[in-house]
C-alpha cells in the first residue's frame, strides 16, 4: 500500500458525495453514490465471482455495478486509490488486488451483509411477515435477491442516490418487485419516519431496521436523533441492526490496518471521524427504546464468520455488530425499556 496519500483539498468533505474525475473515458465515481459504498459493491461482486467458500454471496452485485465501473473501481484499488491513474485501454489484474481487497475492504461489507440478512431472515420467520427497513441502501441487491414474499423491502436513500440506483435497474431491465418500496429521503430537510410511512411502510407492523456502514460517519448528536426517528417509527418488537467502529479506532493502539482504511477513506472525500465504545452505544441504544439483543464483537465476529478459511479475509479489529429490540414502555425501576 503506498504510504504516500495526498493531503486532501478544501473541497473533501464527509458531508459531500465524492467525485474523481479522470482522463480520456471520463472516468468518475459519480456524485450520486460515495466512493466507499462502490468499494463496497465491488468486494461484494468480486467475492461472488471468485471467492470458492463465499462468506456472503451478493451475485447481483456485478450485473448493478456493470462492467466499466466495475472497472473503474479494480483499477482504483490497483492504482492504491489515485485515480489519475486510471488507464482506459488497461484492464486490472485481480492478483495484483487481491491482498489489498482481502485485507482492506472486503471484510467488513461482506460479514456484515451476511449478519444482517441472517438475522433478517430468522425475525422473517418468526413473525410470519415483516417489513425491512434499509436505511442508505445504495446498490444493496437483496430487494432482487429476496424469495420471501411476506419480507416487504422498503429502500432509504437520498434522492440523488436513489435515482441512479432507479436508472441502473431500468437499464438492466429488471422488474421491481411488488414487494419493494423506494423512499427518497433528503436526510438534511425530510423527516425520514413520514417518507416512510408516504411510500406504504406501516409503523404498527413488525419491521426490520438495517443501518449498515454509517456510524463511522455519525456524531453522537446526529446518531442519537437517528436512533430516535427508527424509533418512532418502529413497534414494539422490532429489530435495529447495525454495525459500528470502537473506541480503539482512532487511538494510538488501533491497529494497521485499521489506521490504514481511515487514511484511504479520508483520501477518498469520506473520512471517518467517529468510534464508540459498547457502553456509549447501549445508552443511546436504550435511551431511544431499545434492548440490546446480540453483540458480535470482533473476536465473535472472526469466529463466526472467517474460521477455516484459506485465504486472507480476517475480522476487523475494530467494528462490531450489534441487533437491538424495540421495547413496550419504560421500567424506571431498572431505568430501560421492557
């Protein structure tokens, strides 16, 4: 990996989708979708296609990409992410990222995607039916992978977002399930519970909440308030999973890697500014109605999901997952919900 990143201009920053621009095919990971949610797209599509014991397998991953940005983001990882490197009459070499993807990227979007879904997939049965909430879904492919129709799949995204998504679909010439619902939610002006309830989502039935790949990016304030919306819109019952960095993130002890992955994501326009400790999160947690169900963390999470393994992949570090219970009413008593 080259050492060597640039210090980023004035114009990177974590509130703004990134854009790189690069030479002759005017290569560019487009503002409509961050450069992290495409490396993540890419780990997903490149392990379904060549990973032999698959952790997750998201075969939808490729065909949504398509090839050229499929293509566009081997050869970021190839370049180690400067993209004015991009070479439109070259096509990358998958050993030559291989080490980098297993190391770096893969990981996390892949256990996690495997951990959610799961969970998603015994509440589904449990409860007969139920709704799943994707909260920032970007080129997420389980609405198209789903063979459960009693899972009504609602999809969050800013609207930009969304409409790409929308125009890739379209293109390939999919059809949109009657079971899928797509609300576009502008998170800086829209009340994200009455989008929601716009495009069809019933707060009194069970529902499934996936926040996946954003509490790297949230301030307590903005991840309690969100916390607070899923909240109120949310039965009793239902389930809130999501992933989150720890406190070793970004103190002296974090590990390499870790270190590393913060370096690219800052390079890329989308630094990660935030780490929680359990304690921290079970209190936000329960002072918006939760009850902590499961927590995986990285020792768990390596067990779970990487043991026997031939290849590279390891847990991180430093995330952790984690499924919360919405409660019935407050027990002031022992000061949680119940």
């Amino acid at each position: 990996m080259n050492s060597e990143i640039p210090a980023l201009s004035a114009k990177s920053d974590c509130t703004k989708r990134a854009g790189i621009l690069c030479s002759e095919r005017n290569f560019m990971i487009e503002l409509q979708e961050s450069a992290t949610a495409k490396l993540c797209s890419f780990a997903r599509a490149y392990h379904s296609n060549f990973a032999k014991a698959k952790i997750f397998d998201d075969y939808l991953a490729f065909d949504l990409m398509g090839k050229d940005e499929y293509e566009d983001i081997g050869q970021l990882i190839e370049h180690d992410f400067h993209s004015e490197l991009f070479d439109p009459s070259h096509t990358f070499c998958g050993a030559d990222i291989r080490e980098k993807l297993d190391r770096l990227i893969s990981p996390i979007p892949l256990s996690r995607a495997a951990f959610a879904e799961r969970e998603l997939l015994r509440f589904a049965f449990e409860r007969g039916s139920c709704q799943y909430v994707i909260c920032g879904a970007g080129m997420d492919t389980f609405a198209f992978r789903n063979t459960n129709d009693k899972i009504f799949v609602f999809e969050i995204d800013h609207p930009d977002t969304q409409q790409y998504k929308l125009d890739r679909i379209k293109k390939l010439g999919w059809n949109i399930p009657k079971n899928v619902r797509f609300a576009a939610v502008d998170f800086m002006k829209d009340d994200m519970p009455t989008e929601l309830i716009k495009a069809g989502f019933d707060p009194s039935k069970p529902s499934f909440f996936a926040l996946l790949g954003v509490l790297y990016y949230l301030a307590p304030n903005a991840l309690s308030e969100t916390l607070c919306k899923i909240a109120s819109a949310s039965s009793f019952g239902s389930m809130l999973c999501f992933d989150f960095p720890d406190e070793t993130t970004f103190g002296e002890n974090a590990a390499e890697r870790v270190y590393e992955l913060s370096k690219i994501t800052a390079f890329l326009g989308e630094p990660m500014k935030y780490g929680y400790s359990a304690e921290e999160i079970s209190e936000m947690i329960t002072q918006n109605g939760f009850i902590i169900n499961t927590h995986e963390p990285p020792k768990n999470i390596q067990r779970r999901f990487f043991s026997d393994r031939n290849d590279s992949l390891t847990a991180f570090e430093n995330v952790h997952f984690m499924l919360a219970q919405k409660g019935d009413s407050f027990n002031h008593s022992y000061a949680l919900y119940i």
